[in-house]
C-alpha cells in the first residue's frame, strides 16, 4: 500500500464525496471519525494503513455495491468501515468522535469542509 498516494486521494476526495452521500450514509460519524484517526499523528501507522484502506474504499467510484443502489449502495462500505474501526478501535477515540459530529453538523448547513 502507498500510503502517501492513499493519503492524498483520500484528502481530496473524503469530504466532497460525504457531502455527497451524507444522507443516505447512515455511519457517516463513525465514517469521519475513522478519517480524523486515520490523520491524527497519535495514531499508529498499523492502524493508520487499515484505516486508511478502508476510506480509500468509500472513496472509490467503483465497488462491490454501486453507492446509487437503493437500500444497498452503501452496505460494503460500511462492512469495510465496521472491520477496520473494530480493528483499531482503541485509536478511534472520543476526540475523534466529537470532531466527526462537528463536521457533520457544518456540512448539513452546507458549510464547505476541508482537509
């Protein structure tokens, strides 16, 4: 895995492509706490890589469910995303969590997120 590549793709692309999906995600907090782990230099790299893989994942276009399906489109994101949090759960922490629901909060007033 190049995480340097990984990194990249996943800052430029994580935050538009939720803006996008916000309302049919239903783990989005657990989604973009996973994501502020993934990038706090606390976190060990292992953990770091695995989630990383797993945002890289949600990010790309092409998946073993298309996200337009209905009702499915987001169920093999969320199975990657559930087996890397449980993973390295202890790296996911509170803090993370409580900048997850703050993001959250400014994209639904349609504020602009970045990395």
């Amino acid at each position: 895995m190049d995480m340097t590549r990984d990194d990249a793709e996943v800052k430029a692309k994580f935050f538009p492509k939720l803006a996008r999906a916000l309302a049919r995600a239903p783990f989005a907090a657990d989604l973009v706490a996973a994501y502020y782990s993934a990038f706090d230099p606390a976190t060990p790299l292992r953990a770091k890589g695995i989630l990383l893989g797993a945002l890289v994942y949600f990010i790309l276009p092409a998946d073993a469910v298309p996200d337009m399906v209905l009702g499915l489109g987001f169920t093999d994101d969320l199975a990657v995303l559930v087996a890397a949090v449980n993973t390295v759960r202890t790296h996911v922490t509170a803090a993370h969590h409580a900048r997850a629901r703050e993001t959250l909060d400014r994209l639904r007033r349609g504020e602009q997120v970045s990395a």
